[in-house]
C-alpha cells in the first residue's frame, strides 16, 4: 500500500458481526489531531509506551483506540490527560522509520468511549461502541442539505483547503460518512471536533456541525472586511504597523463589550441568583461566554441573550406556601361554587394528604424529602357548569397561583412543547411560558378545552402533553428551546373538556376523570341567587332597595328563556333584564326630576309578566311527555352536550311494499339500531300476536321529530322497538313511562351512558316511570337523591321484561 500524507476517505469497510468487536483495546494517544470513523490518516509514532501499544494491536485483530489529548504539550501521556470519547481504528500499515519511529496508517471504524483507563506498559481501555441510528427522516436531509451548503462555501473560502475535497464529498452517499469527512477536512479547534465525537445522534451531530461551519464563514466574512478595511488605509511605509490595525479594526468589527458593561454584569448576577440546577447553570453560563463574543448587533446576539432572558426569568426554585387548612379550602369552595360535590370532595382529599404529609415531615428525617404526588384532575361536562371558573377556586383555597392555557384548536406540537432556537423566532412552548408568568413552582395549570385540540403534518399536540401529564416522568420535562430538564412535579394541573371521548386514550389514562353534569333547576336557582344576582346588581349600578326580583320570576328565565346544561345564557338573560331595569329607573328618574322622597320610593317588583315584557316572548316552552296514551309512540331519553331531553318517537305503518323508512337526521349507528330491533320483532312476531308474513305489502315509517337536529347514538334502540310492536299491534303505550337502552338481535337491552342527565330529563318533563338496562342499577348509587325523587326506576334485562311496564293490555301468542 502506498503511504500517504494526509487524511482521505475509507475503503468501504463493512462490519459484519458489531457483537465481535474488541471491548478491551491498546489506547494510541494523539497530539493536536482528532481522527473520525471511515477516515484513513498516517500516524507517526515515537514514544515508547505508543509503540508497544501498537505492537500489542498488530498481535491480535489489529484494532486500537485513538484518544486525543487534552494537552497536546504533554511529552508523555497519563490517563487523566486524555479525552473519554475516542475512534476505534484498525491498523492497515505499519512502516518502520530511522530513529526508531513508525508510520502507522489507520482505518477509523466507529465512535466508541474509554468506560476506564489503566497504564502499565501502555494505555489500555474498556470500551463501549457508539453507532448512531441513520433513519432517513425530512429533518436529516434538511441537515444534510444545509451542511453540503455550508462545506461548499467553506471550502471555497478557505485557502487552506484543497478544492478536490469537495469532489470526494460528493462520491459519499451514506449521511454519516458525510458528516465525519466534513469534520476531518475542517481546520477548526480540538474541543470543537472532540464534541461531534461525543454526541450519539447523528441528528444533533448534524446541529453542531452546523453550528461550527456558521461560525467559521462568519470569521471568514469578518476577515475578508477586516483585509478590505486594512488594504484603504495600509500604505507602504505603515507596514509595520499592520498586526496593531488588524486588532483595532477587529475590536471595531465586533465591538467587544468590556467586562465592566452593567447589562454584562446584570445578566450575570441574575444567572447567579437564579436557583438553577447545577448542570442547567453551566449551560446558561457558557451561553453567556459566547454572547460577550458575538457583536451585539448580529441576529445570533438577539437569540442568545433571548435565550438566556428566559433561562433567568423561569422560575427553578420558587414556591409559594400551601394552605392546607381543610376547613379554609372547603369555606373558599363552597363560596365560589353551588353543588359540584364530586370534585370539590376530591380536592379536598389532596389537601388532606398534603396536609398530613406535612405534619409528619417534621423531625421525620426519611419523609423530609418525600412529596406529594400531584395528580392530573380532568373535568369533563357541557359548556357552563363551572370547569374552568373552579381551577380558579382551587388555586384560591390553595393559596397557589393560577395560571390557564387555551388548548382549543391548537393544531402544532411545538406550541406545547416549543421551537428549537435554530428558527427564527423560536419561543418556549405554553407550559413553560405558564412557569414564567406565575413566578413559581407549584401554581395550578388550568388547560382548557384539552379535548378540542387538532393535529397536521406539524405534529399531535396531545402527544407532546403525555409527558407533561405524566406524573412518573414530569419532574424531567424538555422544552425543546430551553433544552433542559424542568420539574414540573409540584405543579397542579387541572384540565378541561366537553366530552371524554374526543380525549385520546393514551391522555386519558394519564389523567383522573372527574363528572361534572349540567345542573338541576333548584342548582341553578341558588346559584342564581347567591352569585348571579349580587354580581350583575353591582355591575349595574343596582341595590335591592331598588329592585326585587323573586324565585318565580328566576325560575321563569330558568325554564323558559335557556336551555342548557350550565348557567352562561342564564346569566346573560338576566343581565338583559337588568340592562332593561337600569333603563326604566333613570327614565322614571328623570320624569320625576328626582322629586320623590327616597323613603316613598319601592322596590321595582319583577313578575313573569315583566319578564315577559323586557325579554320578550319565551324562547323555549319545556317539553312535556303526552298525557293520553297512543298507538305508535314511544318516549325516549336522549344525552346531549347541553344535557339531557325526552325523545319523541313516532311509528306508522300502512300498505306498500315491504320497506322500513327512517327519517328525522338520524346517524348511522341509531340507524343500525331500529334495523336490529325490527329484526328481533320479525323473528318473535309469534310473541307479539303477529302472523309471520306481517311485513308482507306492509311499509313501515320511524320518524324522530325535531329532524333539522341530528341525532345518533345506540341508547334509543328499545324506544323504537316498542314503538314499532305498538304501531304493529295497535297496542298504546304508555305516555308516562321514558326508556333507554341499546337492544341486540336477541333482544337484550345492553347498558348506555349519561344516565344522570336521562333521569333529570325525565323528572322535568312528568315522566313517572323509567326504564333503564339492569346493568346501569349500579350507576344509580353515583345520582343525587333529589333526581331520582318522584320518578320509579326499572330495571330490565331483556325487551319481554319491560312489556309489563309499557303496555295495559297483554299480547296473546299466536301459535
């Protein structure tokens, strides 16, 4: 083989078995060089301890590892004067030299780190191999692109550099072949390729790469100003003077910041004080070292000091002191909010286990460290009932801050989780910018709408919140810009959705689920008193001396004038009605030119005729469940966002062919429904009194009323059943008895969801007796007494079991 000068390309060294690679291998020590994999470079070897190492390698497989040293000055080279990441080469040729010297060329093979050293006649290491993953991915080739670029100019620019380099460059296909034949052909500092070597992902390889090449074509572009500035003002007789130009035109160029620069020392005191983790500060710090280099009027300047303006104003180690007096919580609780057991009883359990941890913390040296687990509360229910305003309550009683993030329509991954500081204008996402704004460690985080967010080719949101919502690994969060680990163990979250099922499975495992159904007509009359009323009088300027509205005119507004499961267009209408009041007392005011005596004055008395009058005509009349028992009806209970609702179904049948016709918007699933239930009738039309041929020049017609509203869902199968036999048999149903339940071919009635909201439902519109599926008794123990007053609840498993309950007359079987 001929020997060569200088570093080229590999041969295309394949390994076929990693598994039998080395882990014990002579270490050659390398002065002011650094060698990377798939490069061949001649080594000249003179020291003793060198030699014997490569003796050692050539009577074995040939392989050794090359470690650069930290001094390159040093004559004779110790453990702890050599860099821990390395290559593994293999010796292709040795040629001896007079003087006792050898020429060694190696072939570089992989990454590897030096796990531990040991000197005896040579350096010998224990090592662990590193082969970065090459998965072919958009943002690798955008990297791989952007180096190519980079090199290109780089070799053009640079004179030290043979054209010919950017020829070979091209013949090299594989990503990591390329990266490591632009680090060997750069002439840049040790440290700056020692720490290529010792990043495992060829990705972030590709970052620094990146990086330094930028840097290098800025000191180019610099010198090049730098020549152009000197060779104006150079003559012939200032010569001598030109190293004392190029520094002052340079300290010009780059206008170098003093060391005594107040926003310098700022900056720096602020990093100081800032309760960073050791490792997180070293970072803000060298990031400082390279912002007092950069001119300050470079882009790279905005980003750095940007970057470290959010470093220092994030909070690492702030807290606010809990109040974990349970009574106090409680009180604070029940103030802001009406009703809202269930998750009121649940943030009290959390205060009390914080509060007995506490207690026994002191002169507890084991617990002294231990802390609570936060856990990861959602609230799931319609618009209105009080979701986000209860974060708020919460944060209150817990004397924490509060912060809320808007999750709807949030479509972009890097909103949650951040930019990476290479885009212009990169930012931290929403989490991190929430710890900046409360100013500590432990505020409550309320996201809103969790159930509302999207995802494109920019990436799932959702999925960057499993780590974040996650109480086993929060306490590690990566913001892609900061790029550090923050704790976000102590933070209380709290979410927020409409329905669970638009919540992703993998979130929703992470999460605790907690109910919050619409409210009950008394629900909404107190908080309408208690709340409502007081705030929107104060609003308007109002006192009860000067107007009086009773429950009977709230109760009006409450049914007539919203329908919804919360209380948002409640207090809307009533705010209407005070703007209308507020409106005729100054009118009365100024008629009477403010002649009555205050004492004669009287409460303005609000009716329902008022009501009437200042709101208009009543938007909605409450539905009612008929009082007269009729062929081809069936009641059912239906679940919507905005609560529960009756559900009119009607059936008729008349001569034609053979055709059951659906109408009334309904989705495929209910569809699906009545087609299985008028199976069940026709393969036990024998139990009904029917003859088998009862479909025969027969068409049969299933209407839902209300069909500009669409509806879907499995729940209203035994409804249209029944009103199916009805129609069929000429047998009236009864009008006081609603039903719910999906039904199968065999006519048994499997369970259904938003019971609560059924049976409210029912109770508002007369109903006196409900059907449910056996399998829903056990959600019964989960529903306030004060719903299921006044109503008889059935249970039943099969359709044969709810004909009783349904029907006066008995069918009689044919046979």
């Amino acid at each position: 083989m001929n020997d060569i000068n200088e570093i080229t390309p590999s041969q295309d060294v394949k390994i076929e078995n990693k598994s039998d690679l080395p882990l014990n291998l002579p270490v050659v020590p390398l002065r002011d060089i650094v060698i990377f994999p798939y490069m061949m470079y001649p080594i000249l070897a003179g020291r003793e301890s060198t030699i014997s190492a490569i003796n050692t390698a050539l009577e074995k497989d040939k392989y050794i590892m090359l470690l650069t040293q930290k001094d390159h000055k040093a004559e004779e080279a110790e453990t702890n004067n050599l860099y821990e990441h390395g290559t593994v080469a293999k010796i292709l040729q040795v040629i001896k030299l007079p003087n006792n010297l050898i020429k060694v060329l190696v072939d570089g093979i992989a990454q590897a780190k030096a796990i531990s050293l040991k000197k005896n006649k040579f350096i010998e290491a224990d090592v662990e191999y590193i082969f970065p993953p090459v998965e072919e991915s958009t943002e690798l080739n955008a990297l791989i692109r952007q180096a190519s670029k980079l090199f290109n100019e780089y070799v053009t620019n640079h004179r030290g550099v043979a054209q010919e380099s950017l020829i070979a460059y091209e013949n090299i296909k594989e990503p990591d072949r390329k990266l490591y034949y632009i680090a060997s052909t750069i002439l840049v500092s040790i440290q700056r390729k020692q720490r290529l070597l010792e990043i495992s992902s060829l990705n972030e390889q590709y970052f620094e790469l990146i990086d330094i090449l930028s840097s290098e074509l800025e000191i180019f572009k610099v010198e090049k100003d730098i020549e152009a500035k000197i060779n104006q003002s150079m003559q012939k007789n200032q010569r001598r003077f030109i190293v004392q130009e190029q520094i002052r035109i340079l300290q010009d160029e780059l206008n170098d910041e003093d060391e005594t620069d107040p926003d310098f020392i700022k900056l720096k005191d602020a990093i100081q004080k800032s309760k960073m983790p050791a490792d997180v500060k070293e970072k803000a710090m060298e990031e400082f070292q390279k912002l007092k280099k950069i001119p300050p009027m470079s882009p790279e300047a905005t980003v750095s000091r940007n970057f470290l303006d959010w470093m220092v104003s994030v909070p690492w180690k702030t807290f606010t002191k809990d109040n974990l007096n349970i009574e106090h919580a409680k009180a604070i609780l029940d103030e802001d909010h009406f009703g809202l057991e269930k998750p009121k009883e649940r943030i009290l359990e959390h205060i009390a286990i914080l509060n007995n941890l506490e207690s026994k913390k002191k002169g507890n040296k084991e617990l002294a460290e231990l802390k609570a687990r936060a856990q990861i509360l959602c609230l799931v229910g319609p618009p209105g009932v009080g979701k986000t305003s209860l974060g708020k309550s919460i944060a209150r009683a817990l004397n924490r801050k509060f912060v809320r993030i808007s999750l709807g329509g949030v479509r972009d991954e890097a909103e949650i989780r951040g930019h990476r500081r290479t885009y212009i204008g990169s930012m931290p996402g929403k989490i991190i910018q929430s710890m900046r704004k409360a100013g500590t460690n432990n505020p409550v985080i309320l996201m809103d709408e969790i159930d509302k967010m999207g995802m494109d080719f920019r990436g799932d949101p959702a999925s960057a919140l499993l780590e974040a919502l996650d109480p086993e690994q929060n306490n590690t969060f990566n913001d892609h810009y900061l790029d550090v680990d923050y704790d976000l163990s102590r933070v209380l979250f709290i979410t927020t959705a409409n329905v669970q099922y638009q919540i992703p499975l993998p979130l929703q495992d992470r999460m605790e689920i907690i109910q919050m159904p619409g409210y009950l007509e008394h629900e909404k009359l107190e908080i309408a008193k208690r709340h409502i009323l007081p705030k929107l009088l104060k609003e308007h300027g109002l006192s009860e001396e000067e107007v009086l509205i009773p429950e009977s005119a709230i109760r009006k507004i409450i049914n007539e004038y919203t329908r919804e499961a919360g209380v948002r267009n409640l207090e809307r209408e009533i705010a209407s009605l005070m703007r209308k009041i507020t409106k005729e007392i100054v009118l009365q005011k100024v008629k009477s030119n403010g002649s009555a005596k205050k004492k004669d004055k009287k409460p303005l008395n609000v009716t329902g005729e008022l009501v009437e009058k200042y709101l208009g005509v009543p938007k909605f009349k409450e539905k009612q469940a008929d009082k007269e028992d009729k062929v081809g009806c069936a009641v059912g209970l239906a679940w919507t966002s905005m609560g529960g609702d009756i559900l009119d179904i009607e059936v008729s049948v008349m001569p034609g062919k053979e055709k059951l016709t659906l109408t009334g918007q309904l989705g495929d699933v209910m569809k699906e429904s009545a087609l299985a239930g008028f199976t069940f009738i026709r393969s036990n039309s024998k139990k009904f009194g029917l003859a088998g041929n009862f479909f025969n020049n027969k068409e049969i017609h299933v209407h839902i009323p209300e069909g500009a509203i669409p509806k879907d869902g499995p729940s209203a199968g035994i409804t249209m059943t029944i009103a199916m036999i009805s129609a069929l048999t000429g047998n009236p149903t009864r009008s006081d008895v609603a039903m719910t339940g999906e039904i199968t071919l065999r006519g048994e009635i499997l369970p259904i969801g938003g019971l609560n909201e059924k049976l409210l439902a029912a109770q508002r519109s007369g109903i006196k007796k409900v059907l449910i599926p056996k399998e829903n008794v056990k959600d019964l123990k989960e529903i306030s007494d004060k719903i299921k007053k006044g109503l008889e609840i059935v249970s039943v498993e099969k359709l044969e079991d709810a004909l009783p309950h349904i029907f006066k007359k008995k069918f009689v079987k044919k046979k």
